[in-house]
C-alpha cells in the first residue's frame, strides 16, 4: 500500500518543486483503502538517474511528513538536472516498518518499486540474488526474482513481460503496480487482480490507480498513483494490465 511517481524528462526547477510538493503532501492525505488508517508514512524514498546511471538514492523508513531529510531530498532533485526521478511513499502491508523495507530497491543501476500484495512471494525461485534481499517485503522479493531472470541479452520489456504472466498465472496478488528501471529503459506498469477477493470486497481498482500526463510542449511525462496539479499537463488514468516504457 502505497503512492508512487515517475517524472520523465525535463521539468523546469519550479515545476518539480510543485510535482514533488504535491507528492510530499499525499503522505498525509493520499487516498487509501477503504477501512485503513489515514497516510502513507511508514517510510520514503527516491531515486534518480542521470546519463543511464542512478546518481542519487535517498529513503528513509521515518514518517515523510515530519522528516526534514525528505524536503533536503526534494530540494536536491529540483536543483538538479535529472532524466529519470522515482519516488516511494511507503503504507506497510508485508514487512515492519524499517529502512531494509523502504523502497526504492536498488541494486548496481537497477532500481524497483512496487504498489500492491504479492502472496507467497518468498516462494518467487531466487537463487543466485537470494542473498542480496536483505528485507521481508513482497515488493523485494520481486524485484530480486525479475532480476535474476532477465539477462543482458534479453529483451527487457518483452522479458519482463514474460515474467509476469508466469507471476499472474501462479500467484495471487492484489495489485502489481510498479515502477522498475534499469537506467536505460524504464517501465511503468499498472496490474489489478480482479480476481483477487480483497481487491473485490474493497473496490480496490479505485485505489490501485496509476495515472499519466505529458506536457503540453513534450518536455517531461509523469506518472503517478494519484493526479498532481499542474497548468500544462492533462491527466488520464492507464488501462488495467497498461505498461508504459521510456527510454
């Protein structure tokens, strides 16, 4: 459970200082399922890339709305020139709260993060990766198990394609909703299980959204759980089971 953003492109300083303000505050008041308590703030982080390389990682398992690291981070990114930037805004379901448990997940240039339950994710085949996953969370569990399977010389999206069908097809899950990068292609899926009882019994596609909006001149693209106000962007929600690739 919880609110993700990707910010593809080049947004000016002020625009990301509103994109990354509008983030901080859904901490707070980000929409959550139905019964739940109120916030996102069991821990952030960001990460971001420059030239096909991650340059910054910051997160931090401490409530994004006191933690003065989190506006210290925001500021950084705006003041800088970045291609990619991915932000986290943690609601725990599998895992304690903890920095081990704080997406993103990164690992060389790769880095992960995830809204949703994966069921029986321990039981995901890693083997070589195993001792890289330091954490109790499904979302790291996954991220290790993509991975480990997509080789240098696959194709990265057709592969990790492939890959989740096999994951649709042998676990229940109540979303799959993530943001993964490998520094050159960057991918943004939306996956609801409408199968699953828990997404059905709460309505949860209304909580499991994933929305995107390009600039009105092409200069950046977002992605994110929920809708940020901005004058130039126009908004849609992605199709269940939609991915969007950036290179």
């Amino acid at each position: 459970m919880c609110r993700i953003l990707l910010i593809s492109g080049s947004p000016s300083r002020d625009e990301k200082k509103i994109i990354l303000s509008a983030f901080h505050f859904q901490a707070k008041i980000g929409m959550i399922p139905k019964g739940d308590l109120p916030g996102h703030k069991d821990g952030w982080g960001f990460c971001a890339y420059k030239n096909k390389r991650i340059v910054l990682c910051e997160k931090n398992y401490t409530d994004a709305t006191t933690d003065q690291n989190f506006q210290k981070t925001t500021q950084k990114i705006a003041d800088n020139d970045l291609d990619i930037i991915i932000g986290h805004l943690r609601k725990s379901a599998v895992g304690k709260v903890s920095f081990n448990n704080t997406h993103p997940f990164i690992f060389l240039d790769n880095s992960f993060c995830h809204n949703g339950i994966l069921n029986n994710s321990q039981k995901l085949p890693i083997k070589i990766l195993n001792e890289q996953i330091t954490g109790e969370t499904d979302s790291e569990h996954l991220f290790f198990y993509l991975l480990e399977n997509i080789k240098p010389e696959d194709d990265f999206t057709e592969k990790f394609k492939l890959l989740l069908e096999e994951i649709r097809k042998t676990y229940d899950y109540t979303a799959l909703n993530c943001l993964f990068s490998n520094g050159t292609q960057t991918i943004a899926l939306r996956d609801v299980n409408l199968a699953n009882k828990e997404v059905i019994d709460l309505n949860l596609l209304e909580y499991y959204t994933l929305y995107t909006g390009t600039s009105n001149d092409g200069r950046f693209t977002l992605v994110a759980s929920e809708k940020i106000e901005l004058p130039n962007i126009k908004w849609r929600l992605m199709q269940n089971r939609e991915f969007l690739i950036f290179n």
